[in-house]
C-alpha cells in the first residue's frame, strides 16, 4: 500500500505555531509555552514557577489562544484580550492570565494562553494576507508599521501602510525584507497546504 502523506493540521494559534517550529526554520518564531484553561485550574502553581524560570529577566506576552480563534475555519484576530511589556513576577503573570481567560466567550477548559518574550527594537511589524480580502484575488497584501516600533499597530485596527503585489509577480518586489517575508510565507502555504492565510509578523 502506498504511505499516506502526513497533512498539516491546524489547531489553536499556540498549537499551529509549535507544529510549524516543527517543520520550519526556527530563527523565524518566537520561544513559546502554553497551556489550557484547565491546566491553569489546576496547576497555577507549577504553570507560574515554569514561566518564572524560562523567561528569567524578560519583559512577556501573554497571548489569547482561543479554540474560536485563528483556526483553519475562522481568524476572530484581535477578538480577544491579549497584553504586552508583562515583566515577568509571580502576581503580574497570574493577573494577566487570569485576565486574558476571562476575555474569551464561552470559555471552555481547552481554551489556552500563549506566553511569548516581548519583542523590542521592532523596525517593522503587521499582518500578511495571501489573499485580497474583498475579492479573493491572487495578491499578497501586507498591512504594516515602519515608524512606531510597535508590534500591535495593525493588528488592533490602526492605520499603516499597504502595498499589494500579484503572487506570480512577488519577485518584483524591491524590499528585501519583504521578499523574505512573502518567502518564508510560501514555505508555510506549502506545508499546510492552504493558500488562505492571515499571518502577523513583526
């Protein structure tokens, strides 16, 4: 019988972006650990202490990673709370977490948190989509903030920059920081093989 090939499965945002680490150049995500909501319920204690030892002496994220939001079916971005420059002691984690489950709707015990190191020094961030939106022609369109040093600017609804480029004419393109991220963007819609992505960047 001839092997199956192994399909990319979509799962929370946490989820999807540890699958990807997997298969992907690893210099292009960020160090993460999460956890669900009846993890928290039950294990606080040992969640926080794990959080204090890995993020020693660094500024976090805490990030929503809702089971309703940027799955395979549905993106809801900016739905849902998530907070920024956290420094990492015991009670400001715990208030954070708590605070970000409590953003989610109809919050179930699979629904999970994303912690992430804060990022600094952002020369650009934003959010690229390989699709026109309104119409679902063939572009990359990448939303962006080159002037704040910002990672959130776009993806909270803000007003920045936008270029789109036809997907077959992407090389054209005379930013290299761009071409490398449409590069690496390609990589990802091979590997899960969909082309209907929404992918923040920063």
């Amino acid at each position: 019988m001839k092997k199956k090939k192994n399909l990319f499965s979509f799962g929370t945002k946490a989820e999807t972006l540890e699958r990807l680490k997997e298969k992907i150049n690893l210099d292009i995500f960020c160090r993460q650990f999460f956890f669900s909501f009846k993890d928290w319920s039950k294990e606080r204690e040992n969640i926080l202490k794990h959080i204090l030892q890995n993020f020693v002496n660094e500024r976090i994220v805490v990030r929503s990673s809702a089971s309703t939001e940027d799955n395979k079916n549905q993106s809801n971005a900016g739905a849902y709370l998530s907070i920024l420059n956290i420094l990492n002691s015991k009670k400001n984690v715990s208030k954070s977490v708590d605070n970000v489950f409590s953003s989610y709707k109809n919050l179930v015990s699979s629904d999970q948190v994303l912690i992430q190191p804060h990022i600094t020094n952002v020369s650009v961030s934003g959010v690229l989509t390989t699709k026109e939106i309104e119409t679902y022609s063939p572009y990359y369109v990448i939303g962006y903030d080159d002037f704040s040093g910002k990672t959130n600017t776009i993806t909270g609804g803000l007003k920045g920059k936008t270029i789109m480029v036809l997907k077959n004419k992407a090389s054209s393109l005379k930013s290299e920081r761009f071409k490398k991220l449409i590069n690496e963007n390609k990589k990802i819609e091979k590997i899960t093989n969909n082309s209907n992505l929404d992918i923040e960047f920063c």
